[in-house]
C-alpha cells in the first residue's frame, strides 16, 4: 500500500485480468463457445524474443503477455480492463503467470474469459521461464502458494472484518457524540477531531483490504462495500484507488510503473538511481540534498490538495458518475453532522486537521516498507525478487497490527496480495524460509526504526543527487 494511491482509471476490485465478454479480438481459425472469439485449433508457437518485441513501445504498439505459457494480446482489450489499461500494459512482453495467480483466487472463470485473447502460446523449445528470472525460485514460490491455498490461508474470517467494521463505526459516532454532548470546548473539540481522524485512517486500511476481494469470497461483495465505506464513510472514490493500487502492486517501486512515485521528482528524489539520473540532467525542482528536513511537512500537505484535486478530475475523465454521486453524499452527510453543532468556521478547522494528521499518519505508514527499499526502472524480474526488492517489514505487535491495518506484513501482503490480514503471520515463518533458501534478505524492523530509515534514504538519494548535479 502506497502513498498513490496518486494516479488516474478503472473500474475497482481486484479482478485486473478479466477480459470485458464484449472485447473482440482479430479473427482467427477453429470454433469458440458462444460470447468469445474464435480460438486457434493449431495454437500458433510463439519465441520469448518475438513476445518481447510485443511490449507496447514499438511502431505497432501491440501488447503480448504470457501466462502459462499461453500467449495473449491484450491490445485493444486494455483499455476496457476492469483494472485499468496501464496495470495490463505493465506486463505488456513479459511474463505474467505469477501476477495474474497473485491477483485472483477464482482462476477458472478468469481464464474462461481470456479464451477471446488467446493466439498462441510458447514454442515447444521455449523455456516456461525468461532466461532472466530465477526458475527455482519461482518453482519453490508456486509450491508455496499452493500450501498457502491447501492451508486454507486465502479464506476469510468474517468474525475478524465484522470487529473491525464494527470499530470504525464506532470510532466514527464517537467523533460526533462526544461534540453534540459536550461541545466545542477545547477538550472535546480535540478529543473529538482525534476519534475522527482514527476512523478515518482505520477507514481507509479496512477499504484497502475490500479492494483486494480479501474480506468476502465473492469479488461483488468486496466492491459493494468498498464503495460504502472508502466512498460514502471516507469520500474518496473506489474506481480511483483501485486503479492507482492495483499498479503499485504490480509493479512496486518502479518507475513510471508504481504511482507511488510520482512525487518523483517535483517534490522528492527517490532512490540513488534516479537522483543520480536526475542530478546529470541538471533538473532541480525542489532543494533534494534537503528533503529529509521537509518531508515531515511537506509530504503529508502535499498529499491533501493532490486527493482533492485527482479524485474529481478521475471521477468527471472516466464518467465515475456514481463515484461522484457518493463523493458529494460524504460532503453533505458530515457538513448537515457538524456544521450545526459548531459553525461552519469551527468545521473547517476541525475537518482540515483531521485531514492533516491522517495524511501524516497514512504518509509514514504506507512508505516505510518502500522508500527505504530499492526504487528504479522495471528490470522485469520474478514475482518473488520485484517484491521483496521494493518491501520490508515491521516487527509484529497488537499495536503494530492495528496501527499499520497489518501493513507491517508488507512482504507477505505483496506475494499474496489477496490474502486476508489475519493470516499474514501464518504464512511469515514460510515466506521466510524461502527467502533464506535462495538467499534473498527478509528485512524486518522495529517501527521507530522504519520510520527513521525514511528520512535515511531521503537524506541518501538527496546526497546522491548534490553530487551528480555539482560533478556530474
């Protein structure tokens, strides 16, 4: 979970493989079932080098991918994709088996769909593997998820979600009970914006975990109640997130892949490699070699205006209409609760603080498991590496758990980005022993220390970044 949560499409859950029943691809030979497009009967073979040459960025622009050794073109179906036609473009000439396992629990209707998409699949002598991706790492992950799937640790525990609705229902009358009862004098007044922003905030890990179909078994469920909660309870807009999540996910830390990153580089220099690029060029928008002096100010004020301004402009660009209905419901539904309890004057200040602490709050939450970590171009490494290269984790604790939405399992939720919160732990121990049998590092810090290693990094790239643009 990132910052980003900054960007711009489609349509929500996490369903971002699905192919529309309406997308129709070229014609080909053979028969189909009714509703797709003819398939091959002699599936045409196809090299990695020539799947490659598919990525997006070439005079025909065509975007292949592969999944299964099952070649597909995905070209004029991306922009129709429920999750958005740059998360599929990510993938565009690669390999996308372990992301599109990652992403959906239900696999058999998905690849019922993508039958209209099909035009080949791998040459016989064509390895299942790119040549630069670790097979016995990949071989090891996917028996290990197919031990996370026989545990059962993909199925929700409904009692678990209901406490935690049931918290941030609470949190949130108790924001406004505690002004009606005993008014806006200073102690309530705070005590009263506090439990706001904590409902807030918890608002937002429970509606991350309904975007990632995590909570019900039924995608549908999961999307009816995002709706409720990010949209009607938090007023921002689900189509929005998703879209701009499910790329983080995808692709994390990856430059002009990862929205996380598009502070990059207005108001920060993220990372050595692309400090370093930037301070060549001569570019030099903010003061960088000070950034970790300003980003406790400047990151969470940044971050209010750029929602505010986005999710109208997403909503209107994409025809959100029904988002932009339940956006202007959450602003009438907490000025008709507040605003006659304490004028309008008092509303301002009370809603734009709560809005200023949860930003902060959410900033060095969502960055402390990836700022510190590796951040440059794609280099189209496997499922495992891309994750654990862009991720870290926070040490286990109730209050860790609650305070993080159990985000302090970074690793574990981006291998399994569909896996309910409470069994991250479960699966900790096994994540860890793969990692430690192909040796990959599995950082886990205290939080005091994740949040340090912040303002480390910054000071690093800022570091890295004075001296290409002096001497570079």
């Amino acid at each position: 979970m990132g910052w980003s949560t900054l960007s711009l499409d489609t349509e929500q859950g996490s369903a971002w493989w699905i192919p529309a029943l309406s997308a129709q691809m070229p014609p080909q030979t053979g028969s189909s079932e009714k509703g797709t497009s003819p398939i091959p009967a002699f599936p045409q073979p196809f090299t990695w080098e020539e799947v490659r040459m598919h990525n997006g960025r070439g005079e025909s622009q065509e975007q292949w991918l592969v999944i299964d050794r099952k070649v597909y073109d995905v070209s004029r179906f991306s922009k129709k994709h429920p999750g958005g036609s740059r998360v599929i473009s990510h993938y565009a000439g690669q390999d996308a088996t372990d992301a599109f396992v990652a992403f959906h629990n239900d696999k058999s209707l998905v690849k019922k769909y993508l039958r209209s998409l099909l035009i080949g699949e791998l040459a016989p002598d064509q390895p299942s593997f790119e040549s630069n991706k670790k097979k016995s790492l990949l071989e090891d992950f996917r028996e290990l998820r197919c031990t996370v799937e026989k545990m059962g640790l993909l199925r929700p525990n409904y009692y678990f979600f209901f406490l935690v609705f049931l918290h941030v229902l609470v949190l949130d009358a108790a924001s406004w009970l505690v002004i009606w009862y005993f008014g806006i004098s200073l102690v309530p007044f705070l005590a009263g914006m506090a439990f706001f922003t904590v409902a807030q905030i918890q608002m937002g890990w429970f509606q991350h975990d309904l975007g990632h179909c995590s909570v019900f078994r039924k995608p549908r469920w999961n999307r009816v109640l995002q709706m409720v909660v990010i949209n009607v309870l938090k007023g921002l807009p689900a189509s929005w997130w998703n879209h701009l999540h499910n790329q983080h996910h995808a692709k994390p830390n990856c430059f002009r892949k990862d929205p996380d990153l598009n502070m990059h580089p207005i108001l920060f220099s993220l990372g050595k490699t692309l400090s370093v690029e930037l301070g060549k060029k001569k570019k030099k928008f903010m003061p960088y070699n000070y950034q970790h002096k300003y980003f406790f100010l400047l990151a969470p004020l940044a971050l209010i205006p750029f929602f505010q301004l986005t999710i109208f402009h997403f909503t209107i660009k994409r025809k959100k209409w029904l988002d932009l209905i339940l956006l202007v419901s959450f602003t009438i539904r907490v000025s008709l609760m507040y605003i006659p309890l304490m004028g309008f004057k008092n509303f301002m200040i009370y809603y734009w603080l709560s809005r200023y602490f949860e930003s902060t709050w959410f900033i060095w939450v969502s960055q402390m498991n990836h700022i510190p970590m590796d951040i440059g171009y794609d280099q189209n490494k496997d499922w495992v590496s891309t994750q654990l290269h862009a991720t870290c984790n926070v040490e286990q604790s109730l209050f860790n758990d609650w305070f993080t939405g159990h985000l302090n399992f970074q690793i574990e939720h981006h291998l399994f980005p569909t896996m309910p919160r409470h069994n991250y732990w479960k699966v900790a121990p096994l994540v860890k022993s793969l990692c430690d049998k192909h040796g990959i590092e599995y950082k886990t810090k205290t939080l005091l220390t994740a949040f340090v290693d912040i303002l480390h990094s910054l000071k690093d790239s800022g570091e890295h970044w004075l001296e290409a643009y002096l001497h570079g």
